[in-house]
C-alpha cells in the first residue's frame, strides 16, 4: 500500500490505523514463510510449517511464498526429494531485510527447476536418429534428462556432420533444435525438459537478502540474477548449474558475496558481471573464470 497523510480527525484515525495494521508489513512481525510442495497450498498463509486448519500451513508455490514475504521474513522450503518449479522475484524494500535482520531464503537443500517436459507432438523426425523442435523462445536454450543437463555440440563444418555426431548431445540450427538419439530411439520416450522459465531467481533493488542451502537448474537464461541496485546480499552454500546462460548475474550497482558455493556446467558463464556490478567470492567453485561485460 502506499504512504498516508496525516489526520488530526479523531474520527477518522481509528480506521486508519486498522488499514495500515493489516495492509502493511514491518520488521516488528518478521516470521517465517513455509513453503511445502508436497502439502502446502496456495489456499494457506504460510506460517505453519504443516497444515494446522483450512487457512494455517505452508504454501505451495515459490509464487505464493513471495506474495507473503514481508519486511525481514524468512522463506523456508522443505525438501521433499523432487524439484520445486518455476521462479522467485525479490523486488524492492518489500522484499528487503534490516542490518540485524535480513530477509533469508533457506532451502534446507531443495532444488529449484525451470524445466518443464517436451512434449511428444513437439519433435519432428529428421532421419538418421535426428530429431528436431523448435522452441517459442529460441535466444537460449537448454535441454535436460532429470537432473542430467544434456550436452550441445558445435558442428566442425557443416549439417553432413550430424549423422555422426554423439548421441544425446543437441545443435542448433537456426531457430531449431537437433537432438542426435541412440539408434531406433524416440526423444519422447525420455523425460527430456527444455528450460522454460527465465531465471530462477530475481532480486531488485533489494538490501540484506541472504540465500542459503539450494540449487538453481535449468532456467533458460540465469540461476541467479541480481538486475540492479542490489546491496548487502549474501549467497551461502548456493548451486547453480545447468542454466543457458549464467550461474549468477550481476549488473547494474549491485554487489554480491558468494561463499561456499558451486556455478557449474553453465552454457556461458559462470559468473558474469555487467555495467557496475561487483561480486566477492569464497570459498566456491566455478568452471568458469569470471566474465566482466561493460
């Protein structure tokens, strides 16, 4: 809600303060918000870590869970041993902690995937073990089995190459995608997943945000990305793998500490830096050196 004015009238200041009580957050009632993708519903408020009644337990979706982020809250997810999908936006002093109490999201170890299955109308066959689709969204791609990211293929010269090129590797060709089978094989007889969502993780303009304890997978373009005027963020014991093209962004004047974590097996980088943006790293472990672009 947006700010008020002053009122002397005595009439009216009772009702105001009501309206500001329960519209707005502040660090005085920080708490934790569970989100269950097993148990949890969207129908729920987050502040049960289990179902207590039809309006008290954990939520269901990262969506909902920021939806009731307030001002110094913790979003914590239980780890139920399949991945949470879709992503998570952070944006401005909403979703923004205090020096003594920042806004965390704990994973406890949970995986957050921005994949979603091929479809089987999706593949056209090419012959000779190939296989094609052609995705809506065509800058960055990125196909997977499970939690195993499949591997691209640079052609040496030209399309004759493909039919002897590796299985399960894929290639671009223009606007498409070849996927390269084992003999007699259909795509579609493996759980294959294109990534779908942007990133997995957005935060802007936001101050004192720690993340801990989970993985971003498979998004198309970024695990991590820290759009702009980001401060005071810490990521803590934090993967970000497999995404099309970034383990973790930086731009704009945002800064970062990154400790005891692993950006791997990105398509481009694993950390890349843009305009202003600033990051210090410990302790972790990247494939990649990192790339600055002004």
């Amino acid at each position: 809600m947006g700010d008020f004015m002053p009122c002397c009238s005595a009439i009216v200041r009772p009702l105001l303060l009501v309206v500001i009580l329960s519209g707005v957050c502040s660090p005085l009632s920080a708490g934790v918000v569970y989100v269950n993708s097993r148990v949890g519903s969207d129908a729920f408020d987050g502040r049960s870590e289990f179902p207590v009644n039809r309006r008290v337990g954990p939520v269901r979706t990262l969506q909902r869970a920021a939806a009731c982020l307030c001002v110094g809250d913790s979003i914590v997810l239980a780890e139920n041993g399949v991945p949470y999908f879709g992503s998570l936006s952070l944006v401005n002093q909403r979703h923004s902690g205090v020096p003594t109490r920042p806004v965390e999201i704990i994973g406890n170890g949970a995986i957050i995937s921005g994949a979603r299955p091929i479809p089987r109308k999706a593949w056209t066959s090419e012959g000779l073990d190939l296989w094609r689709i052609t995705p809506i969204r065509k800058r960055y791609v990125q196909l997977s089995r499970g939690n195993e990211t499949l591997p691209s293929y640079d052609l040496p010269w030209s399309l004759s190459y493909l039919p002897n090129a590796p299985a399960d590797h894929w290639y671009r060709e223009g606007h498409s995608v070849l996927l390269k089978t084992e003999p007699g094989e259909h795509p579609a007889l493996q759980p294959l997943d294109l990534a779908r969502e942007d990133v997995g993780l957005t935060l802007l303009g936001v101050e004192h945000v720690v993340i801990r304890d989970v993985t971003f997978r498979h998004f198309r373009l970024d695990g991590i990305n820290l759009h702009d005027r980001c401060h005071n963020v810490v990521l803590d014991n934090v993967v970000c793998e497999g995404n099309g093209r970034a383990g973790v962004a930086v731009g704009g004047t945002s800064q970062v500490v990154i400790r005891n974590s692993l950006l791997a097996d990105n398509r481009e980088y694993s950390l890349l830096i843009t305009e202003l943006g600033q990051a210090e790293v410990t302790d972790s472990e990247m494939m990649r050196r990192p790339a600055i672009v002004e």
